[in-house]
C-alpha cells in the first residue's frame, strides 16, 4: 500500500456551525474528521499533517512558501508517493499555483476542499479527500504537477478557477476543461498540463498589487499604490489587454518613473492577453510603454508568478523573462 502524506490547512471542510452565531467558523473535531474517514484506510497508508486550521482568506503568500516548503521536504522522503493537502476553496487556486510553481519533485500533489461543512445536508469533504487520495496514488498523475480535486474533476492549478459561490460544482478550467475525472475508484485522465513550469524561489516579494481598472478609470488609484508601498503591480484589463486612456499614461509614468514592474491580465476568463490594439489605452502602446504580458493567466494566478519572480529580480526586462519564457508566451 502507499504511503500518501495528508495535510490539513483549513477550510469550510475543516469547519462546523457555532451555535451561538450561526456560522460556519474552524472547529478542531471538523478538522480531525478529515483523518478519520472510514475508506481511507483502505485506499492508502494516511499520514496527517497538521498545517494549521485557517479560513482561507487567512491564507497569506508566506504561508504558501512555508507550505511550499513543507511538501517539498515530504516529497523527498522516498517512502511517501504523494501529497494531499486540504484548503478553503476561496484562495485555493493561489495555493494550488503557488505549489505548481515551486515544487521540485514530480510526485503527485493534489489539493481538495469542500464546499459544506461535515454537519451540512449533502457534505463534500469526505467525498472529496477520498478521490484526491485515489489521484495521489495513480501512477498517471506523475508529472502533472499540483491538481485540484473536487466533485469528481481533476483540474491543473496553473487553469483552474473558484466559478461559484455556493454550488458543489465550483472548481473549473475555463477554456481548458479539467485533466480527467474520478469515476467511482477509477481515476481517469484526459490530457497533460503542458505549460507547466517550475521556478526556484529564493523569496518572495509580498508587496503586489492586484488592481482592477473600470470604465472613466482617472488612473489616481494606480498612481498611489507604489505610494503606498507596492513594489509590483498586477493589472485586470479589459479584453486582449486594453485600458482606459488615462490609465495608459499611469502606467507609462509608473514604469519610466518610479521602475515599477506592470503586468497586463483581463478581465475575461478565457483567451490570451496581447498587444494587438494600436488606439490610446490599447495593448499596444502598453506593450511598447513596457508593461509585460501575461497570456494565458489570471489576475491572481499572474500575482502570484510575480511575487516570486521578484523574489529573484527587481529588474523589469529579467521579471519579463519569467512571463515569456512560459511556455507558449508572448511571441
Ligand atoms: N470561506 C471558506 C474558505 O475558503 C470557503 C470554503 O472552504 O469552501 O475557507
């Protein structure tokens, strides 16, 4: 039987109703249930990992390194073929990337969650840490770097998105489609995430902006944030990556003044960002501005690449690097 290492973080599966308020809150027996599923047992030799019993948004970037750190050292041990970690679904993807983006050995790491509580009506959890145990042990799953793993779908943390609020059916690669599926014990997968990549972290640089633009945007916000201490910026453009006029001459004066790393995302979930407008605001004129692109990822996923390349670099043409050397990047 293998050996499967199971580390507990926190999370709505981790979590039962206080009665005095009526709200979901961490509890230590929700979080010990986790370790006692019935099934497990059978499955894989379980050994827990207490990381820490946090809500999600708790979760902060040095939290994801000392995580990082922690599977990494677990990963080397010869006698554990995998890693599952549990986590609040809010921040998951984050964690998942962070993991993907870090994490040196090709053992299989699979990140899960649930969406109701152990006292809810219907939960997940159980459900949930059962398949991701059967993907940790499948000798497919090798070299597909960190996945996420609920309501029956194995997704690439580099794809994979919280879609919505409530439902059990909320984790999906848009565009993408997940890698394979848990059909009762069977895991079955589909395709390999080909743009995967790994990055040594040296540090991480913490102080990054993630900031949206919105229609009549003036720019004042962007303007402040290295004001205020932000050493990098993640912008949420609309469309291929186009801005309002204003917000085009910040992000101008941002990177020639005060040497600020930009890096355009949209706000459309699918598709690529590129400089292909050549009107006032248009990807284009950030492009030739310097603002670096980032196809392919997220708002958040893109924040968190940066963080860690600014860990190794301040210069703005040696971070543009980590963005276009991704595999399928810019040109
Ligand atoms: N708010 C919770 C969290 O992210 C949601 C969940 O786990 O589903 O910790």
């Amino acid at each position: 039987m293998k050996r499967i290492a199971l580390i507990t973080t926190g999370g709505t599966i981790a979590m039962t109703k206080d009665p005095k308020t009526g709200g979901a809150v961490p509890t230590f027996s929700a979080n010990r249930s986790i370790t006692e599923i019935d099934r497990l047992n059978e499955i894989a030799m379980i050994e827990h990992h207490g990381f820490s019993n946090l809500p999600s948004p708790h979760i902060s970037p040095s939290l994801m390194w000392k995580l990082s750190k922690l599977v990494d050292s677990l990963l080397e041990r010869d006698d554990i073929s995998g890693v599952v970690i549990t986590h609040g679904t809010d921040t998951l993807e984050e964690t998942a990337y962070f993991l993907d983006l870090t994490i040196k050995s090709e053992k299989p790491v699979v990140c899960t969650a649930a969406m109701r509580s152990i006292d809810e009506l219907g939960t997940d959890g159980p459900r949930n840490v059962v398949s991701s145990v059967r993907v940790a042990i499948n000798s497919m799953a090798i070299g597909m770097g960190t996945m996420v793993c609920l309501n029956d779908e194995i997704h690439a943390a580099r794809e994979v998105t919280k879609t919505y609020t409530s439902n059990v059916a909320t984790f999906d690669s848009p565009g993408y489609g997940p890698l394979g599926i848990v059909d009762e014990d069977k895991i079955i997968f589909y395709r390999k995430p080909l743009q995967r990549e790994t990055i040594e972290v040296k540090q991480i640089e913490e102080k990054i902006a993630l900031y949206k633009t919105f229609t009549g945007d003036s720019g004042q916000i962007l303007k402040s944030l290295p004001q205020i201490g932000f050493k990098g910026i993640v912008l949420e453009a609309f469309g291929r990556g186009n801005v309002p006029p204003k917000v085009a001459d910040t992000i101008e004066r941002l990177i020639k003044e005060a040497s600020i790393p930009i890096i355009i995302t949209s706000r459309c979930f699918k598709g690529r960002v590129l400089g292909i407008y050549g009107y006032k605001g248009g990807g284009l004129q950030l492009e030739k501005a310097g603002a670096i692109f980032a196809p392919g990822l997220s708002p958040q996923k893109a924040r968190i690449k940066l963080m860690i390349a600014m860990g190794i670099t301040k210069d703005i043409e040696h971070i543009r690097e980590y963005f276009l050397h991704s595999k399928g990047g810019q040109k």
